[in-house]
C-alpha cells in the first residue's frame, strides 16, 4: 500500500487494504527481554469502558489495551513511526478490510484471536460491542455518525468471521475512524453472562473487567489509582516479551520523575517540558520526541456575557504570545500555532499584536477590559498547563483583562467540566486520534459535535465539513481549497484559540523498547518489547 504523509492526505488511499503484512513500530528492534513493566501516568480512569470516560487517563486504558478492528500503522522502524509517521492502517482484530463495491458498507474479515475467558473472536462480537457501544457511550454514536456510518443499521454479519459496517455516505476517513480507542470489541458471549434487569449491555460488570480481546488478563484494577494485567498465553496475536503490566496512577510530577530515575518506572509521560532536557542526561532513560497533530488550546464560552461578541475573542487571542508561550511553558518543544488547524497559518487573529487587541476591545465596548476566568487542569494538556495560564494571565493583564485561575483538581472532572461547558476560558488540549482534518475539523468545532461545548457553530462550516469529509484524500488541491475556507470562518470566529502544536513526548527506560507514542501519546502495551 502507498504511503502518503500529506497533512492533508491522511485519510484511507486505497479501496481495499491487506492487513496481516504491515510492519509493527519496533519489530525489528534489539529488546533486553524485560518481563515486567510499570508505567506511571498522570490517572487511571473510573472504569475501564468509554462509558467511566476519564479524558486522558481512559486514553491511557483503551489505547494500551487496543482491542479494536485496526491500528495506525506509523511505520517500519521506530525512529520512523517516532519523527514522520505514516498514518497508514493495519489490523489488530481485523485481517483485512475493504469498502464493497458499491462503497456503501466497510467489510471486515477478523483474526483467529481468543479472549480471555477462551471464547473467539467472532462477527457476532463485533455486532453486539458496536450495537452496545452506541448505548453504552453517546459520543461513540457521534464518533460513528462523523465517519458517515448508518447508525440505524449499522452491522451487518456476513458469516462468523466476517461482519460488514453499514455506510449512510462513504467519507475519506470511514475506514481511518475504525482505530480510535472508543470503539472496543468485547467477548460478547462472556459479557452477556452479566447483563442484569437494570444494565442490559453489561456495563457495569465490563466497566470493572475484561472480557475482549486485547491479549490481557485482568489481575486486579482499582478505579482511578492501578492497573495490574498478565499476558495471556492463549490470545493468539502478536506481542512482545512482557509478560506482566503495571499502571500505577501517580498524579504528583516529582514523584513520577523519582520512580523512572529510580528504575521502579520503566514508562512514564505528562511532565513538566523543563523536567525533559534532565532525564536526557541520564543514560539509563531516553526522552521520546515524537511529531504529533495534536495542539494545546484554549476554549472560550461564547455563551458568557463578555465573550459572545467574536471582536472580544479575536482581542484575546491577538494578545497571546504564542512564542513566549512555547520557549517560557514548553521549553522549545512545539511549535507556535498561527492558525486553527495545524496545516494552515496566516491567521489575523493568530498574530500577537497587543495594541490593537486594546483597541478591539474598546470597540466591542469594553476599553478597560473585563474579568475572566481561566480554568485548567494538569491532566490535560498536563502539567505545562499550570505555567501556561501564569503565562496567559501575565499577557492578558496588558489589554486589562483581569484573569483569576482557577484549578481543576481531577482529570475525570475536568472532563465533567469541559462536557457540561461549566468554564468562561479553558486550557485543553485536542489530541488528533484520527489524522484526517475531515476528522480533526468536526470533533470540536461541528455544531453538533460531542466536544463542542464552546457554544458556537456555523451552518456553512458544517456543510464545508462534509464537503471535505467526502472529498477522496486523493484530491489534494481540492481539499486544500475547501480546509481554507473551514479555517478562516473558525480562526475568525475565534471560540477554540489554538496555542502551541505540541510534540508527544515520553520517558522510557533504555530497556523496554517499542514504546513509541500513537496519535493521542498513549502506548500500545503489546508493542512493548518489540
């Protein structure tokens, strides 16, 4: 299959793909074997379902034990994968995948892959996580919608070991979506051992165990502090040597930075940037600086008083030093955005120019600026985020506006918060889990979409949305044209300011190879070792 590494080429290429050749990020690297491996992140989730969404720390869950149909194929090697991922598709549950002739469904043929509790992996499986799924998580459904999926008859059995997902419109990123960690398939025949008169999907029980197909036995889960699983001999898929997981959640910086110095961590992400350059010293560690799509962004709420006219939101980003940003948060790591979305720059508003944010603020009738206040968490973007509003508040005191922070302690109720628009301005950030802008362009910024809780949306930017979801990836100047558009509406509206594109960075041991971050900077466990 041809790769292509287009920002804005990223979607599915070819009609049909073959699943089972593609190289793994780390297969052909030397691996000392360890067998045992802890990881320290920032949090673990409430449950270990989409439903307990917990923001990052479920990304840290789902994406690790990736029971899903595909995977981002990044690349053959690691420092490929790492410094220019390709963005290409491969198969985790699935071995094949191709659109029907008529482009109206997504056919899957699956693996011979065996859960935990030895039933197979089957198409059955398939039908009932998606049918559950919807129920079980609202923004699963939207996922799905987005992706131009028929969510009223979404699937189709074939035979035992294929399954087909039916297509209301066949969009670039139809197949690309199917690798994003909501959609989990589950052992439904153990599952619906557990299905209860108050739970028919079996959440809670599933929220608490695991009956997929990810390769891992559960030894014991704690909600929101530990993770403990064992390989499991009898999956049936590919992995590396490790034969034993521990994902402890240590939310405090400098304790995580004392157990990877100690050697009692093997992994750990979500530091402080300053804290990087440090462990580089330490030849027993070695700080992965992988390319990312993601960005760091505020969110305003343009339902608030002060922030409903788009003149006030334009004055506050004009009076952000996105720069000042990167070198005094980011130590260097990142790059300053100059626009929405990361492949356009040239934003008016994108420029920093204080004087004549003053001035717009005058004119949207507030010349002695107004009250605001920023709320952030150090889950997500993470622990930068403390040193970026201290920053933001400093640049935004020059225009007069008087900023009061305002901590947000976990990151499930950041999440809470952000969901239930609950803020006046927010740091976040928007980690790209499918690398197709007709994807990364709707999360957050479609009316309807799950994320968007900045209380704007357009009509014709929706429509501009679809356009460009179902405009081939291969029709590169057409798509161009019609994200120029997309971006020049959002950059005017100015209701999600982009701040820094980031990098995913991680700390790894100079033991454990294949730890290379995917698109959210979350690690595959069965990568590890290999």
């Amino acid at each position: 299959m041809k790769v292509r590494r287009h920002p804005l080429l990223v979607g599915l290429l070819a009609a049909a793909i073959p699943l089972g050749a593609c190289s793994n990020p780390g297969a052909n690297a030397k691996s000392d074997n360890l067998e045992t491996v802890t990881v320290a992140v920032n949090g673990i989730p409430a449950g270990l379902t989409a439903s307990k969404w917990g923001g990052s720390a479920s990304h840290v869950v789902l994406t690790g034990l990736g029971s899903q149909l595909l995977a981002y194929n990044l690349g053959a090697t690691p420092k490929e994968a790492c410094e220019n991922p390709a963005y290409s598709v491969k198969g985790r549950l699935a071995d094949s995948v191709e659109f029907n002739a008529a482009g109206t469904a997504v056919i899957f043929k699956l693996k011979d892959l065996t859960s935990q509790w030895g039933n197979k992996l089957s198409a059955e499986d398939v039908k009932w996580s998606f049918e559950t799924g919807m129920v079980r998580d609202s923004v699963m459904k939207g996922a799905l919608k987005s992706a131009g999926f028929n969510t009223a008859n979404l699937v189709t059995i074939i035979d035992s070991k294929t399954v087909q997902l039916n297509l209301a419109s066949k969009y670039s990123f139809s197949i690309t979506a199917l690798q994003q960690n909501l959609f989990d398939v589950y052992d439904s025949t153990e599952a619906k051992k557990h299905i209860t008169s108050t739970d028919l999907i079996a959440d809670d029980w599933l929220s608490n165990n695991l009956a997929d197909y990810s390769g891992w036995k559960l030894e014991n889960f704690t909600p929101g502090s530990s993770l403990v699983l064992a390989a499991d001999p009898q999956w049936g898929g590919e992995r590396g040597p490790v034969k034993k997981l521990v994902v402890n959640a240590v939310p405090n910086v400098a304790t995580r930075a004392q157990l990877m110095t100690s050697g009692e961590a093997q992994i750990a992400n979500g530091f402080s940037y300053d804290q990087y350059p440090e462990f580089a010293k330490d030849a027993k560690l070695r700080v992965q600086d992988c390319a990312s799509l993601g960005r760091d962004t505020m969110m305003l709420n343009t339902t608030a008083k002060e922030l409903k006219d788009a003149k006030v939101r334009q004055a506050l980003s004009m009076a952000i030093d996105r720069k000042s940003l990167v070198e005094g948060a980011y130590t260097g790591f990142g790059k300053a955005a100059t626009g929405t979305f990361p492949p356009l720059s040239g934003a008016a508003s994108y420029n920093y120019d204080p004087d004549r944010a003053k001035k717009m603020l005058a004119e949207a009738g507030y010349p002695d600026g107004f009250n605001l206040t920023l709320s952030y968490g150090t889950s997500r973007p993470g622990p930068v985020a403390e040193k970026s509003a201290v920053l933001i508040k400093s640049q935004l005191a020059k225009v007069g506006i008087k900023v009061e922070l305002h901590v947000i302690a976990s990151a499930t109720d950041l999440t809470t918060v952000l969901q239930e628009g609950r803020y006046q301005a927010l740091l976040y950030a928007e980690p790209i889990v499918i690398a197709d802008p007709a994807f990364y362009t709707y999360a957050f910024y479609v009316s309807d979409a799950p994320s968007n809780r900045t209380g704007w949306g357009d009509p014709e930017y929706d429509k501009l949305r679809i356009q460009l979801a179902s405009t081939p990836s291969e029709k590169t100047q057409e798509r161009e044209a019609i994200m120029k558009k997309m971006g020049t509406i959002v950059d005017t509206a100015a209701a999600t300011l982009a701040l820094v594109n980031v990098r995913n960075v991680n700390v790894v041991t100079t033991s454990v190879k294949g730890a290379t971050p995917q698109t959210n900077g979350q690690i595959y466990f069965n990568d590890l070792g290999r």
